[in-house]
C-alpha cells in the first residue's frame, strides 16, 4: 500500500527468515502459490455489488484509495484472491486428513472485511471464506473461528453474527480502531473486549475463563484462527501486552481442544503483526506449537 505503510511486504519475509533460522522450517512442509480462490468462494461470505467495486477500483497503474489507510494497487485484487485461495486449501488438506494443522502466511489481512466493505487494510474475509468453504464444501455443521489481533475482527463478527454454525471467540483493545463494538448478545459470538495495558496473564485468564468453556461445549469440528500478532508487548499498533509465550499457550490451548473435538484440525491466517522482529519470533511460536516442535 505504499513503502510508508505497516502492512509490507517484509512482513512475510520476517516470519520466512524467522523459520529459517530457528530451524523450524526443516519440518514443515511447504504449500507455495495454492490457487486463487474462485468468485464462488468470495461470494460465500461477500456481496455481488461489492466484488464488483473492488473489481472496478483496481487501478491499471499506482493506486485506489478505499479509506485513509487502506488502498489497492494494480497487484492487490489478485493478491487478496490467492491469500483467500491459501484458506481454502489449507482446510481442504486439514480436512482431507494431509495435514493436521496448517499457517497460512499471507497478505492482504482479511477479519476487518465486512460481507460488503473493504476497510483496515483488509479486502477479502480469509477466515471467513475459509469457514464457509468448510461448511458449504465440506458439509462441516461446527466450526470456530479464534482471533486474538490486538484489532477486533468485526467483518468476521458481521458476516457470521447469525450464524449458529459458526462460533467466534476473540478479544481485542477496546475503545481502539475499528471502533464497531456490537452490543446484541449471540451465542455463537464470544467477543471480549479488554482495556489497553492488558497484560499477557490476564488475556490467558479470558482465554481459560471465557473462551475455553464456550468452545468445549461447541465442539468445533474445524478451528480456524486470525493469528495477528500486533497484541505483543513490543508492537506499537496497539497497547496490550502478549509475548510470544502467550501466543505458543494459547495455541497449545486450541491444539488440546482440537484434539478432542475436531480430529486435531486447526487452520491458522495471518492477520495484523507490524513490528518485524516480534511477528517473526511470534509466529514461529505458533507455528511450534501448531506443530507441537
């Protein structure tokens, strides 16, 4: 979106150079250039009329302001396609029994993307067009959706609130961007907001406390996860205060609870993270623990 703006390339380039060194990559297997995702897929969780104005803004040179922050250049419909085509065939291989748990790394973000606006630096719901391929594709009746970005997910929450097949559990920084706090109670949404400062301990404490329980009783067949990274301590898009070992519990959390309830199958995106060196080190530890390494 622009050599200013947080949301870079040298994003992914982190994350690579931090399996590379920690050795981690050794034992994963690599899934480069997955197909694009078909408009089929994106329709599942987006509107016809707003597929057709991100198609008519992308811009043949330079770029297309959507909001303040968010903007296409003439490589970002297609980019967006291919991260939401990383969702779908993560959980195809989770599903097909190929893999047990999968990372997606991939950019643009996706859980701001509401069924009908861009917004966030996000174009198109990875998560969500994961989750609707699972149920419509797949034929799953439970699937849960875990979001820990320092940023609530509020295009997830929007285009599953009703939903009752889908279950969304997050917490997030509150009062912060993108300001969209849905007071309706639903069950299948367990949206917890925290105030800024939260430490590590206490956002476990949601997760054992709040969480947990809801999901148990949900028993997911499928868990997917917005893995954005930009609740560490060190990032300064937001102030919580997570570490990577908080990232490694809480996914050695939802890797116990796959196991019980959804054959070990987890399929994780990558969502917010914008201070390299805490992405890298944070990404390997879900990735570890994702793998149990």
């Amino acid at each position: 979106m622009g050599s200013w703006h947080p949301e870079c390339p040298e994003r992914l380039d982190a994350i690579n150079d931090h399996l590379l060194s920690s050795g981690v990559m050794t034992y994963l297997d690599v899934l480069d250039g997955p197909p694009a995702a078909t408009e089929e897929a994106i329709l599942r969780v987006h509107n016809a009329e707003y597929l057709a104005y991100l198609k008519g803004l992308s811009p043949a040179t330079g770029y297309a302001a959507i909001d303040g922050d968010t903007s296409m250049n003439p490589h970002t419909l297609q980019a967006a396609f291919e991260a939401a085509g990383a969702g779908i065939a993560a959980v195809d291989a989770v599903v097909a029994g190929s893999a047990r748990t999968a990372f997606c790394s991939v950019r643009p973000p996706g859980h701001h993307a509401e069924s009908g606006r861009a917004m966030g630096f996000c174009f198109f719901n990875t998560v969500a067009v994961a989750a609707a391929h699972a149920l419509h594709h797949h034929g799953l009746a439970r699937v849960a959706i875990v979001d820990f970005d320092v940023h609530h997910g509020n295009g997830t929450e929007e285009i599953f609130f009703d939903e009752p097949r889908v279950m969304m559990c997050s917490f997030y920084q509150h009062p912060f961007y993108p300001n969209i706090h849905r007071t309706e109670a639903r069950d299948n949404m367990v949206n917890v907001p925290v105030d800024a400062y939260t430490t590590g301990f206490d956002l476990r404490q949601v997760v054992s406390d709040v969480w947990l329980p809801q999901l148990t009783a949900f028993a997911p067949e499928l868990i997917l996860v917005s893995a954005g990274f930009d609740a560490h301590r060190e990032d300064e898009m937001g102030q919580l205060g997570m570490t990577e070992s908080d990232y490694a519990w809480i996914t050695d959390q939802l890797v116990m609870l796959a196991e019980r309830t959804a054959q070990g199958r987890i399929v994780s995106v990558l969502e917010g993270g914008y201070n390299l060196s805490a992405l890298g080190r944070s990404a390997v530890a879900h990735i570890r623990s994702l793998s149990k390494l």
